[in-house]
C-alpha cells in the first residue's frame, strides 16, 4: 500500500506569490529527493491549497507531470452545477486535475455546521466523479472515541459501495490534538485505527477494511512524524501548520 504525505493549507497562505513559493518550496524539495527508489516506496505526496490557488498548482503540476505529487481540495459541495451560490463542485475540482478532496474535516464541522449527513452526500458526490476523498473522523476533548468516530463511519458511509471504498483514504484526526502542539501519542493513534478498520469490517468485510489506508492528523512535526509511519506502520499523515513551511515539510517527507 502507498503511504500518504498529505499537505492540508487551511486558509493560507493569502497571496498568490505566497501560495507560488510554497508549492515552488515543495516541488523542488521533491525533485531533490527523488530517487531511484522514491517509486519504489510508494509514496504520494498530496498538496490541498484554498481553492482560490488551485489552478496555479493544477498548471504547474500539469505541465510539469513527475510522478509522487498530486493535489486535492479541502472540501467540496454535493452537487455537481446549479443554482448554488457560493459552492464549488465535484465536477468543477475533478476537471481542474484534482485527484483528492479531504471531506468532513472538523473544522468544517465546527465553524460550518457540517453533519454526518451532509458529509455522507459529499461523499457520495465526490465518487460520482472519480475524486478520491479523504474522510476525516475524529473525537473531540472528553469524547469518546469509540462513539464518535463509529457513528461518523456508519453515518458518514451509509450507501457507499464497496467498489467505492477502495478509492476512500480515511484520516483520523482526534480534534483536541489539531493545532495544539499536543499529538496523539502513536500508540493511542494506533488504537484508534485498529477500531476504525474493526468497524469498516463490520460495515463491510475484513479485506476491504484492508486496503483502506487509514492516517493520522493532528500536531505533526518534523520530529514526530516518522513515529507514526515507522513505528507504528500507519499508511500516512495528513498535515496541517507544519505544511505552511516548505522545509519542514520536506522534511517531514524525508523522515519517513
Ligand atoms: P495541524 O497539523 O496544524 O495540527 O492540523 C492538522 C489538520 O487539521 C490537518 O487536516
């Protein structure tokens, strides 16, 4: 299985030049340390700027194409044109070059009132097209995970097919540890998996729970994040803060 480096911008930066020299940052320091064996490894490294910078990226990219970089959006609507104001679909980010679009996040969640149902209808929509997401669940402070997280599955997944699922990465992302200096320790990260790929045998069958990769989000450094790749095994992480800094988040890359 491929281990996923995702870069997750949030809102930043806020000019262009800014946004230009970060990827630029990036593609550089992936062009250094691809190696022969950067294809075997297996790795993809995945860049989510705001909208608004994504068709620089998508240029760039394009008309560059070396392989081990690809890039998504952080959330998308359910419907794919119309009368929506505001939204930007599926369809649109599919025909842009995406190849991802992280869904749920909680800060979506938090700040615009997303559900388990409105992120099960963008899930759906983002299948329709062929963009793969990146589902995030994740418990807050004092919460259950167990409770919270398995609900955000079957909620979250309710009529999706099977042959849907394996397009699907999920990202666990325990809200109390983003932005926070204060990660989940791998081995309470790990547990947290274990559960998700336990429910995803439930809801499906162990072998799909598989394939499916499962990450960890949440406080990554450059320090840290070999910990979860190469102690723990995990399938990837996904990035927030340390992603706004090239270096380090190459360094993240050349960590694992
Ligand atoms: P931080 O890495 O800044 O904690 O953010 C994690 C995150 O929310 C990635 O989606």
């Amino acid at each position: 299985m491929k281990t996923f480096i995702i870069g997750n911008w949030k809102c930043n930066p806020t000019t262009q030049a800014q946004a230009e020299q970060l990827f630029d940052t990036v593609e550089k320091g992936i062009k250094r340390i691809k190696s022969a064996s950067w294809r075997n490894k297996n790795i993809e490294v995945v860049i989510c700027p705001p909208f608004v910078w994504l068709p620089l990226i998508s240029a760039s990219v394009c008309a560059k194409g070396f392989g081990g970089l690809v890039f998504g959006s952080q959330d998308c609507f359910w419907e794919q044109s119309g009368t929506y104001t505001g939204e930007i679909s599926p369809t649109m980010l599919k025909n842009l070059g995406c190849s991802y679009v992280i869904i749920g996040h909680s800060e979506r969640r938090k700040y615009f009132n997303e559900t388990n149902e409105t992120v099960n209808k963008k899930l759906l929509s983002a299948f329709k097209v062929r963009l793969k997401p990146i589902f995030c669940v994740g418990e807050q402070e004092g919460e259950e995970m167990s409770l919270v997280v398995k609900n955000q599955l079957i909620e979250g997944l309710s009529g999706i097919k099977r042959t849907q699922m394996r397009n699907l990465i999920i990202a666990y992302e325990p809200v109390w540890a983003i932005g926070t200096e204060n990660p989940c320790q791998p081995n309470e990260a790990m547990k947290a998996i274990l559960f998700i790929k336990k429910t995803l045998s439930e809801l499906y069958n162990r072998e799909l729970a598989e394939e499916i990769p499962i990450l960890y989000g949440g406080s990554l450094n450059s320090k840290n994040a070999k910990d979860y790749i190469k102690e723990a095994k995990m399938n990837g992480l996904l990035v927030g803060g340390t992603s706004l800094d090239g270096g380090e988040f190459i360094k993240i890359i050349k960590s694992v």
